[in-house]
C-alpha cells in the first residue's frame, strides 16, 4: 500500500492503532523501571496521557491534519502525566504546530513534522539527556527527513522511522552508563516503539490489534525480562548542592517592533542555549513580542547584557540569594494570614499546592499550610490538568507546587506555563524534601525570593525510603530477590534483605552520620510503632544526640520513609 498524502483521517487512524499497540503493552513498559520496586509507571504515565489524546481527538476529528493534529496535542498537553507523558505531549505539539493550517501533508512535511516535534521535546527539557525517549525520538525524525528525501511514500517513510527508532533503542544502554551497567534500554524509548508501530502498522491498513496482542520486541523474550530503564529527564539525576549562581535575575526582552539599532534576530532555542550556559533554574518563555527570563546567575551583568542585543529591557530584578537570611516565618502563621484574606474576600498572596499519597502525610501537609493536597506520588502521577484544576480552585495572587516526586516535576511545570496566574514550581522529589521546603516558605517574601529559600531548604534533608522488590534483580553490590525488603537512600539502593526491620535499620543508619540533627520517621502500610521505637533505639545507641520524631504517614507500598536533616 502506498500513501502519497496524509489527511487527518488517515492520521487520526494511525494514532488511534498507536494507543491500542501502546495500551496492550502498558505491562511491559511498567516491568522496565529502573529499581524493582512496585511503582514502575512509565507505560501508565505514556499510556494514560495518550489515552488523553485520544478522547479529544474522537471528539474533534477532522478530514483536516491540521485539526485532527491540534485536537491531539491539547489532549496530550492536558493529560500529560510524569516526565514521559510530558515528553510524549511536546512531540505530538511540536508536530501539532508544523501542519497549522494544512488539510493533508505529502510524506516531507510529515517527515518535517515529526522532527518539529522532537524539536519541541529537547526545548522542554532543560538538561536533555541521551539515551532516553528523546534520543529515540530525534534519531527516527531524522531518519524519516533522510528518508523523504528520496521516496514521496509516506508508507516507506515511517517504515525507516520505525526502524531507526528500534535501533535507536538498542544503543540506549551505550549512552546512560546506569542502563549499561544492568544491561538494558529505555523504557519510555520501548513506549515510544509501540507507537510509532502503532503508526506504521495503520498506514499498511491494519484497523485493529487483538487485545491480548503485543508488539514485536526489539529484543528476545528472554532479555526482556530484565530490562529496565531510567527515568527521562535529566532532572532525576541532579542534585542541588549549595547555591552556585548567587543571583536570582529575572527580566523582559521587548524583541518585537524594537526601533533600537544593531539589534540581532532573536531566536529562543539559541537564546535559551547561551543562557544555560551563564547559570541555572532558567527559564524562557516567549511570544511574538515578550522574552519573559528567569536564571539563577553569578554574573548577572553579562546575561542582561546578551539579551540586550535581541530588544529593550523591562521589569529588571535582581536579588543577592546568598544574603537572604532574614528571619523564617513559622508556617501556622501563614496559613492564618492567608486564611485571614481570604475570609475578607480578597485573594490569598500565595496559594499551596503539594501531591502527596497517604492520609498522614496529606494530614501534615495541610497543618504546613498547604491549601490543596493532590493526591498522587509513586504509584499514580497526577496529570497536568489535575494541577490546573488545583490551580483554578486557589484564589490566590501567586501558586507555588510542590510535586514531591521526580516524576511529577514536569507535568506541573507544563501546568505553571498554562496557568493564568503566576504559579512557581518548586522541584521536591520527595516528602521530606517538600516538608523542608515548606518550613522555609515565607508569606511575606516575594515570589522568586520564596523559591530560592525552598529550593535551598530541600537539599539540607537525606531521603530514605524502604519498599519491596517485584522482581529478582542485581543493583550494584546488592543482590536483590522477589518479594526482599530494599532501603533507597536517595535514588541508590544500598541494602536488601527479607527482614523489614532490619533492612530499615541499615538504611537509616547508612543515612545518619555524627551531624545528624534531627531524624523523621514517617509509618506507612506494613509499619508498626514498635519497629519504629527499635529503629529510634538502634539510632540513639550510636548517635545519642540526634532527635528522632515518629510519624504516622499511611502512604502505600512504603512502610518506611525516613527524613534525615
């Protein structure tokens, strides 16, 4: 069969095969996780998100691309859930934006739209590492621009993207040195596959896969069975050590209509790439007229300087984070003055918002100050249109969310760019990272001030956490059998072993050390307060003058969390 063209019919076939190929692999895409832990979601967080996309698109196909498209990426954008789905939602709108306006494309500009689409994906991510959905994603696109350059058959085309994209995916482990170590590919890469088979597979004119079916692996049964692969974004491996760009600069570039001399083009994928050169926490948001720029610098002079040859600059800000001391806040004062405003009718200065799983937690949250806990974290991630809904529900001059979880990072950074009202992202990756950041919230400091003191505070707390494993598997030195208890200190797994008790004693002692201040034990499911009182012991007996607080947190599948400061 071939195809010369692609109308929106065709495509909104394509993509509807896509989601079934996709959704009867959901399981293994979930098995490939990096730990064997029992929150794998990466095909949950893809699948979903598509699913997403899906329900707007049959609401609003159309003969058009152009329409079929657009209806696909604002599902995708709005249900977008983890680092995959957020990735997964800039490639259909990158590719979305490519056929504006088109009713069919010929197989260049589909080959064209598929690389906007990764275009748009690396733009997203602020650290893009290799190695993951996006290398897949990039080498398939530019193999389908290489490909339509010689066949006008959009079939063969995404016959050589489909291809690419599988060997793309077996070089995954030669990129990310974790996956190599065990062996193994990407998981939202083997997500990605589904798809774009999915894809090819409707172009052929298949209608329909079974519902047991799954799709052809790009490697044997038996290595399947232990791949595993990290999560996307470059975000899960940094960690923050102390402040490196001392100044907080947040400015505007007016770069349309600019009647200034020896002024230059502005593009924001070069702006955006010269600037993460200069610092970190950077942000760009841009329209035709307004380059909107928040960055965390140590010479604050030289960035203001280059985005002064691009326009005129406005609404300057700089502030010296390293003599931010003033005093903390305590945070039942906050919460009485926001309650205080919002009695009188008027808008809250800062409106809350924390993802959290576990009645305790949520419990503890709320007490912090926090206005809207949404319920979420290892096992199911809340989508973006799940913050927008928290986000809507706040009357509040300015939002700041606290994702406590790495996964979630993302969608609630796509659902701060869309909100209406200023909304701050505070990038926790877990409970005791947010509770941190929450003590150091102050009601009466400005926006970007409230972020640095957060962001700082969460990297003065150790996380450790114990849950089970899923499956027999080799971490390192540690060897790992189905059904063990493992400790997770950070995003390392340092021990294993069928005891609870005593898997949680190594791991909390492996987290203390003689500057220990204070320890946070927070019970989830499968934790009793006598084996907390054993761990306070075991602590005490070592480290004498280290407090230790006991906790009731009720969050599943992790009967401990520890909090170590």
């Amino acid at each position: 069969m071939v195809h010369t063209h692609l109308d929106g019919v065709l495509f909104s076939r394509m993509v509807y095969l896509g989601a079934n190929l996709l959704s009867a692999n959901v399981r293994v895409v979930d098995g490939l996780n990096v730990f064997p832990v029992p929150d794998g979601d990466t095909g949950t967080n893809m699948n979903l998100t598509f699913s997403s996309g899906v329900d707007e698109l049959r609401r609003k196909e159309s003969p058009r691309i152009a329409d079929s498209a657009a209806a696909l990426a604002k599902g995708l954008l709005m249900g977008a859930r983890g680092n995959s789905g957020v990735i997964l939602s800039q490639l259909f709108r990158g590719f979305s934006k490519a056929v504006n306006g088109k009713d069919e494309v010929n197989a260049r500009q589909f080959a064209d739209a598929l690389k906007s689409g990764v275009d748009a994906a690396y733009q997203a991510v602020m650290k893009p590492v290799e190695g993951t959905i996006l290398t897949v994603a990039r080498e398939a696109a530019e193999m389908a621009v290489r490909a339509a350059r010689t066949s006008d058959d959009i079939v063969s085309v995404m016959e050589k993207t489909y291809e690419q994209a599988q060997a793309a995916l077996l070089r995954t482990p030669e990129m990310l040195p974790v996956l190599k170590e065990v062996g193994v590919v990407d998981s939202g890469g083997q997500g990605l596959l589904f798809i774009y088979e999915g894809f090819l597979r409707a172009l052929r004119g298949e209608e329909h896969i079974g519902s047991e079916e799954q799709a052809k692996q790009p490697v044997s049964p038996e290595e399947l069975d232990k791949l595993i692969s990290e999560q996307h974004n470059a975000q899960v491996h940094m960690k923050t050590e102390d402040i490196k760009y001392g100044y907080c600069t947040e400015f505007m570039v007016h770069v349309a209509h600019s009647t200034e001399p020896n002024k230059k083009p502005f593009s924001e994928v070069l702006f955006r790439s010269h600037l993460d050169t200069m610092g970190d926490s950077l942000l760009v948001v841009s329209d035709d007229e307004i380059v909107k720029v928040h960055i965390h610098a140590e010479h604050p002079g030289s960035v203001l300087q280059y985005a002064q040859q691009f326009g005129s600059l406005h609404r300057i800000k700089i502030e010296n984070m390293r003599e931010q001391h003033a005093n903390i806040l305590k945070a039942e004062e906050g919460k009485k003055e926001a309650q205080t405003a919002s009695t009188a009718g008027e808008p809250l200065p800062y409106g809350l918002i924390a993802v959290a799983a576990g009645e305790g937690i949520a419990k503890i949250l709320r007490s912090m100050g926090v206005h809207v806990v949404v319920e979420g974290g290892q096992t199911m991630n809340p989508s973006t249109e799940d913050f927008m809904k928290a986000i809507a529900g706040l009357h509040a001059q300015h939002i700041i969310i606290l994702p406590n979880n790495s996964n979630i990072v993302m969608a609630a950074q796509q659902a701060a760019e869309l909100a209406e009202v200023p909304v701050s992202v505070v990038p926790t990756k877990s409970i005791p990272q947010g509770l941190a950041a929450l003590l150091a919230f102050q009601a009466d400091a400005e926006p970007a001030a409230n972020a640095s003191l957060m962001e700082k505070a969460m990297t003065q707390v150790k996380t450790g956490m114990v849950t089970h494993a899923v499956r027999d598997t080799q971490m390192g030195d540690v060897t790992i059998k189905e059904g063990d208890f493992i400790g997770i200190a950070e995003k390392e797994i340092v021990t294993a072993g069928p005891e609870l008790l005593e898997c949680a004693r190594t791991l909390l002692l492996s987290l203390v050390d003689e500057d220990t201040g204070i320890i946070t034990m927070f019970l989830g499911e499968g934790a009793t307060e006598e084996q907390a009182e054993a761990l306070q012991e075991a602590v005490a007996d070592t480290y004498p003058d280290a407090e230790v607080e006991i906790q009731f947190g009720g969050q599943p599948l992790y009967p401990f969390i520890f909090s170590v400061e």
